[in-house]
C-alpha cells in the first residue's frame, strides 16, 4: 500500500527514541515519549511546501499533532504544515 498525502500534508517515519538511558536503566512504553523526529516519506500537493521539506528530510514535529497510523509494523504520522516545526540539518 502506498500513501500519498494531500495539499499541505507529509507523511513521516517516525525515529523511535531508545528505551534504555544513559546510566543503563530501562524506560518502560508507557513512560516514553512519544517521538517528536521523524523522515519524511511523501510531501503533499502543495508546491511551496514540496520548495521547502523533501522526501528523505529530517523534521521535527509537534507532540500532539498529525495523525498516526500504523503500517506493516512502522509508525507513520500524516502531518500539517502548521505541524512542522524545523527540517533537521547535520553538520559534519
């Protein structure tokens, strides 16, 4: 199956954040939160979104916004434009 987001819309991989800290100990699912970065998979129709976030891009998203789905065992989140709060640039 295949997603395609519409008008101002992408859909995101979300990046699983690791269950265990620093010191060794180990973060139960019900205390982690839920995951705020993520790939972006698919942009929408929009052309000055489609100028702005790409397909492979890391992006920093609201806590509580978009919609989450799941699919073929991966977490997926269709997001607004309003809902992107940063594209991720590493530097080397």
């Amino acid at each position: 199956m295949k997603i395609k987001p519409m008008d101002d819309r992408i859909l995101v991989e979300l990046v699983e954040e690791a269950s265990k800290t620093a010191s060794g100990l180990y973060i139960p699912d019900t205390a982690k939160e839920k995951p705020r970065m993520g790939t972006v998979i698919a942009v929408g129709t929009d052309e000055d979104l489609r100028e702005k976030v790409k397909e492979g891009d890391k992006v920093l998203v609201a806590k509580y916004g978009g919609e989450e789905i799941e699919m073929n065992g991966n977490s997926y989140k269709i997001i607004q434009r309003a809902d992107i709060l940063a594209v991720v640039e590493e530097q080397f």
